[in-house]
C-alpha cells in the first residue's frame, strides 16, 4: 500500500488547485432560482446522504415548498450530455432506456411522488431542461444531492454528513476520502451519523467547530421501520431471512434487522450500485424462505425481486434527529 502515497499526495494537491481557483471566483459558478441545499460528504458513500435528501424534501414539501432533487445518477448509465426527470417512481421526460437505472434517484422518487427528481451528470443543464419543461412548477428549493464536490452550481446552504465511526482519514487511492477534513470549512452544516455514543458525538463535534466556528452540527440516527412486503406469498414461507443489498454499508442493514429480531442466515452483499440476480441466490441457497432488501435496491431491480417465487420484504429507513432539528430548511 506503501507505493500508492506519492498517488494520495497528487490526489490532494488537484483537489487542492480545484478549490483554490474555485474560492478566488477563477471557474464560473453557476446559479438556479430559488434557494440550494446541497447534501453531500467527503467520503465515498455509505454516510446517509439519501435518507436525508428525502428527509429534507419532505420537509419543504409539507411546509409549503416546491422542491426539486437535482443528483449525478451515479452508474445510471446516462451518457453525457443526457438527462430524465422522475416524478412518483417513473420517468416523466428525458431518456427511457431499460439500461438506464439511477437507483437512488427512483428510490428518491418513489419516497417523493409529489417531488420532482432530476437526474444527469451535467445538473445545471439538467435543471434548464426542467424549468423549460415544467414553467410552472416554479422550484422554490433545489437539493444538490451529493454536491459537496460539485462547485459548479452556487449553494446557499452546504450540509456535509460525517459517518462518526470512520469521519476522515486517507483520500484516494490510499483511503476512502475525496477531501480531507479541512474542506469542512466550506460546510454550512454538519450532520453526524451513525455515532455509537453521545461521547463519540462530542469529540467529533467538537474537532468540526475547531475548524468552522460558523458551522451548525446536528446529530441524526437511522432506524430500520418495520418490514414492508413488496412481492410473493409469504403462505407457508419460514421465518428466516436472507438480506439482499448493493449497498456501500451493508453491515449496518443487516445489524439493524437482527436488533428487530429477525433470523437473518445469509447476507448477499454486491458492490454499491451494482445490478443483482436474486435468481441465483435463490437457486443457490435452501436455508432461508423470505428475502429482505434495501429501498434502493429494490427500486433499481424489482422487475427480478418480483419474478421469484418468495416473498420479498423491504427495509425502510427513518430519520431521528438528536436534540434540534434543522431549523434552515424554510427559514
């Protein structure tokens, strides 16, 4: 691991030279009417960023708002230049292609049907093509999914979410990490995740203030709701699970089943984003009856989940804030 160094060390410096001509205004940005949340992180994935994009937009939403997520479509398979909107789970314009499957956003949208979900990796012309499209439907908040690294697009409010347990370190290739922990500087807001104990939490939030006195810090942990059946005849079907998930954490699903007291004898855990082939699973395995998935999962393949012969279950995941809630969604 020693050789790749020199590599992290290159990695940081481009960051580096990036926010530097950034900061002194040498790269346009770009700016959307209405008032921009971005929500994103210093690390690669598995923090919690979706749930609380829907969280937030839920919010705006029931206070009146009009908001509208604008996300990348990480491994959708939209080509460049190329966009689609989504509104309650389908695609309402842009490119429909069977291949092209942006999980977090249809899972965004079907958390959201009232909620229109922008997708491309080009999300300020993306943006454009909606406002032509949707005139009347007047965004009065975006919310930059994943746009912590996205400077492109001017943001009011810049929320970054820390996984407490692993909150920096490396960046690539050496770590996980995309920016160092200085970059928190530019965050408007913290959000800590996943901590194990309120001690944990403090000393977190406390190195955060260190480095951004004007930084607002909030506590948010995620619970599994109860199981929801998606698809097949649980009649006669056992009472064990196996967990089938492409997800960047998929420990802390099957850990939160098993707090629910759920048999869980198999987890089947595939790189993050990446299509499944429950068939298989099944075909390969006899020892569990009923099959538990991630939100996300089962939004980018429920065409497969609903060709089997079991019943099929989700895990919903609910936001509990720690003391204050945010107060700058709609103020």
């Amino acid at each position: 691991m020693i050789y790749l160094w020199p590599f992290e060390l290159l990695f940081r410096f481009l960051v580096a030279c990036r926010n530097f001509l950034y900061n002194l205004q040498l790269v346009p940005v770009r700016r959307l009417p209405g008032k921009v949340i971005s929500v994103g992180n210093i690390g690669i994935g598995g923090t919690g960023k979706s749930p609380l994009v829907i969280e937030f937009a839920k919010k705006i939403f029931l206070a009146g708002g009009r908001p509208v997520v604008l996300t990348r479509g990480y491994k959708s398979g939209l080509q460049e230049g190329e966009w689609q909107i989504l509104r309650n789970g389908k695609v309402v314009a842009g490119v429909s292609r069977p291949e092209v499957a942006a999980d977090e956003a249809l899972m965004e949208s079907m958390a959201l049907p009232e909620v229109y979900v922008v997708v491309s990796a080009n999300r300020y012309m993306a943006a454009q093509e909606f406002l032509k499209l949707t005139g009347e439907w007047a965004p009065t908040h975006w919310i930059l999914d994943d746009g912590f690294q996205h400077r492109q697009i001017h943001r009011d409010i810049d929320v970054v979410v820390i996984d407490v347990r692993n909150p920096w370190g490396p960046c690539l290739p050496v770590g996980r990490f995309r920016e160092s922990k200085s970059a928190l500087k530019r965050a408007s807001v913290v959000i800590l995740t996943k901590s194990l104990s309120a001690v944990q939490s403090e000393e977190i939030s406390k190195q955060v203030r260190h480095l951004n006195q004007n930084c607002l810090v909030y506590e948010a942990r995620f619970t599994q709701a109860s199981l929801r059946q998606v698809c097949g005849d649980e009649s006669g079907a056992g009472e064990n699970y196996a967990l089938v998930c492409s997800i960047a954490n998929p420990k802390d699903v099957a850990e939160g089943l098993k707090a629910q007291g759920l048999s869980v004898t198999s987890v089947f855990a595939f790189t993050d984003h990446s299509r499944i082939n429950p068939e298989r699973i099944v075909q390969a395995h006899k020892n569990f009856q009923r099959i538990v998935t991630t939100e996300k999962d089962w939004a980018r393949d429920r065409p497969s989940f609903e060709r089997l012969a079991m019943p099929v279950f989700i895990a919903p995941i609910t936001v509990e804030w720690q003391g204050f809630e945010p107060e700058f969604l709609t103020n």
